[in-house]
C-alpha cells in the first residue's frame, strides 16, 4: 500500500496545499495570477518567468511540496489532456504567415509536455525517473499503478505524482507525493 | 517473483518499406530514407526522411475501406493491422500510443483548436479502430517516448493492471517541427553523420512502429525478447541543452543493467539514439564511456531514418531486434571518422555476430533520457 503524505492543488485562483488554502488571487487572467503568486510565495526563482504557462503551473503545484523535502530519490509522474497544445497554438501562429515568418526557438522548446517535468527537475537538481503521459481525463489509478511500480521496483522511494491540465484560461493542477 | 515481460512481434512502416522484412533489407543494402523535401513555402529543402504519399496511400487502400484518416493515422493504423489479426485484443489488453505531436498538422491556420490536434483523440480515434476496450494512454515524453512507452507497458503489465499490450509509435514530418528545429539551428546541412567528426545536425523522419508485448506468450511465437530492464532518468540541467556529464543517461543505463542482471560485458550491441547534433553525440559518448560500455558495438539509425521523434526508440528496438535474430550488425551510416573526445565502438561495415542482450537509449528535451535492455530468449 502507498500512502498519499502531502498535496496540492492550483484551480480558480487559488492554491491549496494540503486542503489549506495559501494564495488566493481575483485575477482571472492564468499568467497574472501566476505572477502574483510568485512574488507572494518570495519563490526567488528567475527563470520562472521564462517559462510557458503549463510550466508555471506545474512548477508552483510541485514546488509547494517540494521545497522543503529532500527529493533526491524523488520520481516525477506528470499527466494531462492538452499535452502543450497552449504553446503549441502560439508557436503555430507565429509561423502560419509566410511573409512574417520568424519561430522563436524560446517558444518552440516548450511545445512538449513533459519540459514542465524537466523545469522542476532543474530547480530541485532532481536526476530521478520521470515520465509524462496525456490521458483522456484524470486517472488517479493509472498514475498510482506506474508509480507503484516504480517504488517497489526501488527505481525510486517517493513519487511526485500530477495532473497539470493547462488550455488558456482553463486550467487545474492536483500534485500528490506517494511513498511506500 | 517478479512476472516476466516478453516482445513477441512487431511490424514498421517507414520512407523504406511497408513492413519489417522489406525495411530490414533495405538496410542490409544501406538505402537511405533522407533525402532533400521542400517542406516549408518560401524556403530552401530540407534533408529529411519521408514517407511517399503516394505509396502510403496505395497501401493504405488495399488495407482499409475507409478513408476519413490523416496522413500520420493512416501510418498507425497500417503499422498496427498485421499485429491486431493476430493477437487477441481483451478487457486486459493495453495500448499504449507514443507520440511527440500527433496530428499537429492540423493546427495550420486554425482560429480554434481543432479536436484531431489532442493526442488522446488520436489514441481514441486508433484504438476505437480495432476494438480495444481499455482507455488508451499516451506517452508523450518528447524524444524517448518510443523506448519509455516499451518500459511503460513492461511496468503496467508487472502491475498487473494488464496481460499484454500494443504499443504503437508515430510522429510525422511537419512544417511545425522543421521549423522549430530548424530555428534552434539544429538541423543537418546534408544527411544527417551520427558520432562523425563532421556532424552538423539532425534530418527529421517519420515512421509508424508497433510492438506486441505479453506475459504469457504462445508457442507459435517466431520469437521472444525479454524486457529485462529500464530506467528512464532525468539530467536536471538544461530543457533544451544535453548534458556535458550525461548523468541522466548513465544512470538510465546503470538502472536498466542492475534491473536486467547484466554487466557491461555482457552487452553485445547498443542502438544508440545519436541524432548527429554535435552535443547529443558528445553526450552519449561520455555517458558510454562512465558505465564502461565503449568497446560495444554501436550504431545510430538516424542516417537511414532520421529522426522520427516519438517513433524513433520503437522502430529503432525494432530493427535492434532483428539484428538479433539475423545475427547481423548494421552500420550506423554516414560514419566515417570518430567526432566524440571520448571512444565508441562505432559499426563500420555489415557483419555477424551473437546478440543476446541489446541495450537501447534515447535522449531528449526536457533534459529526458531512457534504457531498455533486451534480452533474446
């Protein structure tokens, strides 16, 4: 059996951690919220604001957790639906006129999913299993079987398991730590 | 007791053929898949490895009836129809979809997102195709998608969540990728040189690959691969920049060797993911050379495929293994003079030799790196 020690969660505004809430924003606007989250929580950390939305949000849901554990045996198991279709559409229109055709390789480096592990993995200098998947909905089961797995198979000793689903303005986070 | 994980078929479509045997003997007569494509309006070709429409298309209809599919569905569904005959698809049977970008295409001059352009669609629309009944999953971890998703349904079927599984890769060339690629620099001036002293960069490819992998395998098997080992580990470096250390493949490798019970002598023959960019070979080669693998032999399939992003590990396990079954060492093409600072037992020429354990890497974006070590039983 796996026990579930901490959590978090970023929806409407707000981020829970552990069911007690510790930033509340009025502003609907995904990146304003995550900027006043930022300078609320003195996260300290520049190259956050370099980062494409979907990694912003990962980023603050595992950071909550993880700042003050050590993750060196830390697996990361992230999930979602849109993959980084966010970035994806930005990049694409950046390159659908021909006469004004310039790619940002800034903006094309995140149209993958899984750099939002490789952000949180840079900042808690994590070199640890990490995997990401798209699901069609949230699978709490299927996260939990993969990380399970990789806990008894020793590859890890806890799992930083998430849901990071991200499409513009809609977005939720849920990021659980497993361990045995 | 741990249950034990088996590859008991496979089947490919790529730019060199419709299935494994016509693949495996374009390689035997080292034809290439890159060549030059206008890809992009306005701009110069690109060096890349392309499927023929027209081929594809002439296949895809004396398989299929209907049409309504995309380019990159029709590659999938083509790849996976020879495995989904003859293996019986059940309430425990997994499919596993390995993509970079899926159906990206379809984002060109879009208002709105199209419902074709989410991964799970695609996996839905496929799996939907032949009936499976579970819910797919997508492993979408950017260049080692293609290795992860064989250690993904190693691990699931482990679990017990599942018997057996299909997992199936594909990524397509698109102006998307050119581009994005193409902006960091990083592709190729002519076909692609993995390890060569005179590597420039990478050629994009596209191919369709599919795996069979069970617990229980049948008798009538024409062959079985143990999944012995994996790992997947992250550098924690750079998103887009590899590793000067190449920590995390090291201790990829070093975990899937540990899980496998092999030794570096006991490798006989590495597919490395060697893109020809001068950081990833570089990368590679001291990550070989920590875990003392350096005199095995070692090629890169990119100068015949390119690189076919989230199909790439897959195809590339895939003619690993017949390799195996040939007894047969492919070249890996375009090497001519060692580029890495430190050595690698690059392959010259075609010749025999006994593989029994493989040892497959991929490295990607996101600082991602994956091994697998296949056994042939």
């Amino acid at each position: 059996m796996m026990k579930k020690t901490e959590s978090c969660s970023i929806e409407n505004s707000k981020i829970t951690v552990n069911e007690k809430v510790i930033f509340e924003s009025r502003s609907a606007i995904f990146s304003d919220f995550a900027k006043e989250a930022y300078k609320s929580l003195e996260l300290n950390y520049p190259k956050f604001h370099k980062m494409d939305n979907l990694s912003k949000l990962a980023f603050l849901s595992a950071e909550m957790i993880l700042k003050d554990q050590d993750n060196s045996r830390t697996a990361l198991v992230f999930a979602n639906n849109s993959s980084s279709l966010d970035t994806d559409f930005k990049y694409q229109e950046s390159i659908n006129s021909q006469d004004d055709y310039f790619p940002s390789p800034a903006v094309f480096v995140y149209t993958l999913p899984n750099i939002c592990v490789g952000e949180i993995s840079i900042k808690h200098k994590m070199q640890t299993e990490n995997a990401f998947f798209v699901l069609a909905e949230f699978d709490e089961d299927f996260l939990n079987t993969y990380s399970h797995q990789l806990l008894i198979s020793g590859k890890a000793d806890k799992v930083l398991c998430g849901w990071v689903e991200l499409y513009q303005e809609n977005y939720t986070a849920f990021v659980y730590l497993l361990t045995l | 007791m741990k249950k034990e994980v088996y590859i008991t078929d496979y089947n490919c479509v790529t730019p060199l053929g419709m299935d494994v045997s016509s693949n495996w003997n374009a390689l035997l007569q080292n034809q290439s898949g890159v060549a030059e494509h206008k890809i992009i309006e306005n701009q110069d070709a690109f060096y890349a490895s392309m499927i023929d429409n027209e081929k594809l298309n002439e296949e895809f209809n004396k398989n299929f009836d209907r049409h309504h599919f995309t380019r990159l569905e029709k590659m999938l569904l083509l790849s996976l129809k020879p495995l989904a005959a003859k293996h019986t698809i059940t309430e425990k049977t997994a499919f596993i979809l390995s993509t970079t970008k899926g159906n990206i295409s379809l984002l060109k001059n879009q208002s709105a997102l199209p419902e074709g352009a989410y991964l799970s669609n695609l996996a839905q629309k496929i799996a939907a195709f032949f009936n499976f009944k579970t819910k797919p999953i997508v492993v979408s971890n950017a260049c080692v998608s293609g290795v992860m998703a064989v250690a993904v349904a190693k691990n699931l079927i482990q679990a017990g969540k599942y018997n057996d599984a299909f997992v199936i890769a594909g990524d397509e060339i698109s102006e998307f990728v050119i581009s994005g690629f193409n902006s960091f620099q990083a592709i190729g001036s002519g076909p692609c040189r993995p390890y060569d002293k005179n590597r420039d960069g990478i050629n994009i490819g596209e191919a369709a690959a599919t795996v069979y992998i069970t617990s229980s395998p049948s008798e009538n098997e024409k062959f079985r691969f143990k999944i012995a080992g994996d790992s997947a580990v992250n550098d924690a470096n750079h998103i887009s920049g590899p590793s000067r250390t190449g920590d995390g493949l090291y201790a990829s490798i070093k975990n899937a060797m540990a899980e496998a019970g092999v030794s570096s002598e006991q490798i006989d023959f590495i597919s490395a993911h060697g893109t020809a960019t001068l950081y990833n070979d570089e990368m590679e080669a001291a990550a070989f050379n920590r875990i003392n693998l350096q005199n095995v032999p070692l090629n890169s399939m990119k100068g015949f495929y390119g690189h076919c992003l989230g199909a790439s590990g897959l195809l590339e396990s895939i003619i690993s293994m017949e390799s195996a079954l040939h007894s047969t060492l492919i070249p890996s093409k375009n090497f001519e003079e060692m580029g890495t600072s430190q050595p690698l037992n690059i392959i010259k020429e075609q010749q025999q030799k006994e593989i029994k354990y493989i040892l497959k890497t991929a490295s990607g974006f996101g600082g991602c790196n994956a091994a697998v070590v296949l056994e042939k039983c």
